[in-house]
C-alpha cells in the first residue's frame, strides 16, 4: 500500500465507468468534497457519489430521556415496511442504519443512509413523504430540531446538512449501482432458476 500521508490530497479512484459492478474505494478530503468537482445544489453543495451510491451520516444530540421513542419509531418502521413494501419506496434507498450511543452522560444519534438520488432530493422526498401520510419524523426526538420542519422544509434540510458528518473512506464490493438493478439482477436470477429447474424437470 502506498504511503501518502502529508501528501497533497489526490484521489486516485477510477470512474464510475471503469468499475461499475466491481469491487472499488474511494477516499475523500476533509470535509467530505473534492475541490475541484464541487456541484452546486439548490441548498449547498451536493455532497458527491461514491461507489456506494449517495448518502449521508447525521450524528446529532437527542433531548434527555426520549430513548424510548427512538426504539418505539424503529419499531414503526418495521411495521409499516412489512404493511406496505413501498412505503418509503420513493427514497431510493438501498440500507438505513440507526444507531444510539452514549459520549459522557449525553445519547446521540446515528442516522446513516446510503440511497441513489442526490442530498437534495433525497431529503425534500423525505418531508414530502411525511407530509402526505401524516407521520412524524424521528427527529423530533432531536436537540435543535426545526418545530416547524412540516411547512418549512429548508429548515428541516439546513439541519441535515448542519448534522452530517462527511466519510473520508468508502468502500463498496458492487460499485455504482442503483437499488432499481439490484432488484432486476435479482428478478433475472429467480426467473432464471425457475426456468433451469422446469428444464431438469
């Protein structure tokens, strides 16, 4: 492995092209964007693809005492998916993780997506999705969080981009490719070992 500490940064990832499907890293500079490629969004900068896709990490302080309502919002979740495959569908998403952890006697919270679209979209198609099925967002259970974030979406997306904490590193064994053919790989491969076993029948 080369050493390239107190080097000037240089990315040396292959694009998009070179490794789609294939195993790729990419490495980002502090504060998570390449100065040489920044594109401007209607918000701020969009934060850039990586082999994983688009995503972000927002790490923020809950309001003492509502552990609960996080493990209770989770749990919601779970149940809505299973009602309603799609209901969340519109966010292009391929994982969400949830984390709580403790750093002195404060709770914070890990909220950690990785999706297609970019920053942007992605968080208007989240307050679009609240505001036409009349849930509530878990972030409310957050320090700092916009009371009127329902008619005031660039509130609820200051905070996000305020609360996001930028990869420096990441890594995908399936290179820049969208949950939409992730999902018809895997239609092809069913619709091709049912056509294998009818053959062996």
């Amino acid at each position: 492995m080369p050493d390239v500490i107190d080097k000037p940064f240089v990315s040396h990832a292959p694009s998009p092209a070179q490794v789609k499907g294939g195993p790729s890293a990419m490495a980002f500079p502090p504060g998570g964007f390449f100065q040489d490629r920044i594109e401007q969004g209607r918000y701020g900068p969009i934060f850039p693809r990586s082999p994983l896709n688009y995503g972000f990490t927002i790490i923020a302080k809950i309001i003492p005492g509502r552990e609960d309502r996080f493990y209770a919002y989770g749990r919601n979740l779970e149940a809505a998916v299973a009602g309603a495959p799609d209901v969340i569908a519109v966010l292009k998403l391929h994982t969400l993780k949830w984390v709580l952890f403790d750093i002195g006697s404060d709770t914070y919270f890990m909220y950690q997506g990785v999706f297609d679209t970019d920053f942007d979209k992605y968080t208007e198609d989240a307050v679009a999705i609240f505001a036409a099925t009349g849930i509530d967002t878990v972030f409310e259970n957050l320090e700092g969080f916009p009371a009127d974030w329902k008619s005031n979406p660039e509130a609820f997306i200051r905070f996000v981009r305020d609360h996001h904490r930028p990869s420096f590193m990441e890594y995908a064994e399936y290179s820049y490719v969208s949950a939409a053919e992730v999902k018809s790989a895997l239609a092809v491969k069913a619709g091709l070992a049912g056509i294998l076993d009818n053959m062996q029948l």
